[in-house]
C-alpha cells in the first residue's frame, strides 16, 4: 500500500508573484540620432531642425521610443526635448536612454501605482524566469514595494526558492 501524494506547495498559503505579468504590452523601438548629426557627431542645430520636420513620426504610432545617440557625441538636452514634441502625438512614451532604460521607467511606473495591500502577511515567491525583457532594477523596486508588506520574500520557483526576507516576528 502506497501513501497518497500530496503536493504541499499547492496546499500552501504561498503566493507566486510573476512581474512579467505586469510587461507592459506595446513595440519598443530605439531611435539613434547619430545619423542627424554631422559626421555622426556634430549637432548642427538648423540641419537637426529640417531633418526632424522632415521626419515621419506617425510611424511610432502606440510605441515606446527610446532616444540615444550611439557616438560619443555631446548632444544637448533640447535636442532630445524637440524630439519628443514630435513624438508626443504619436508614441505611447519617449524617453531619453537605451531600451533597457525604457524597460526600467515603464515598470517603475507600473509598480508605483500597484496595490499590493492583498498580499498583506503572505509569503511570497517572485518567479525568476521570464520570456519577456524585465529588467533587474525591476526585480529591486518590487522588493521596495513588497518588503513592508509581506511576511516573507523567496524567488524562483517553489520547488527550488531562495530565501530573502522574513518579517521579525515582533512586527
């Protein structure tokens, strides 16, 4: 006679917290103004002017548009400003940075304004594998959210979670 198996991680109060659910759904695209500039590295404010009039921006209609400039050239802020007022009727966001910083600012604005008084006094997992780009700093603003509330933090898997915080059991 054999015991019957239980499995005690699904009987459990444990909550699993998966940030990729929160990704927010939308193109990323990363616009490098290098090629405005005079030999990649000379901000010729009448040429940079023309070319972004020129510019159709409606093809970054509902995108998130991250503005760089991959050579060391010294581009100032308003050139950037300008830019964006291009964007704005079109792009869902525009940031001056790379992708990941993109990454980073959308999920900063998505876990500021989350509610996470439900997971009052649970022990929570955050899954660590994702198939979407979320980014580290994410990971560290979630534990900023989380650590107050909770009882305790783990990540990966329930099968195979790393401990990281346990509320003193005087709070």
């Amino acid at each position: 006679m054999s015991a019957e198996i239980v499995n005690r991680v699904s009987n459990s109060k444990l909550v699993t917290f998966n940030l990729e659910d929160y990704y927010p759904a939308g193109e990323r695209v990363l616009f490098d103004i290098k090629d405005w500039l005079l030999e990649g590295f000379v901000l010729r404010e009448g040429i940079f002017r023309e070319k972004a009039a020129e510019h159709d921006w409606s093809r970054y209609e509902n995108k998130y548009v991250a503005l760089t400039c991959t050579t060391d050239a010294i581009v100032p802020a308003w050139a950037y400003m300008l830019l964006a007022t291009y964007l704005q009727p079109y792009a869902k966001k525009s940031i001056t940075g790379s992708l990941d910083d993109m990454e980073t600012i959308l999920y900063t604005e998505v876990l500021q304004n989350m509610d996470v008084s439900a997971l009052k006094d649970k022990p929570v997992i955050v899954k660590g594998c994702s198939h979407k780009p979320v980014p580290d700093n994410a990971y560290l603003l979630l534990i900023e959210k989380l650590q107050p509330v909770v009882k305790s933090l783990m990540y990966g898997e329930a099968c195979s979670s790393v401990p990281l915080y346990k509320k003193p059991k005087n709070q």
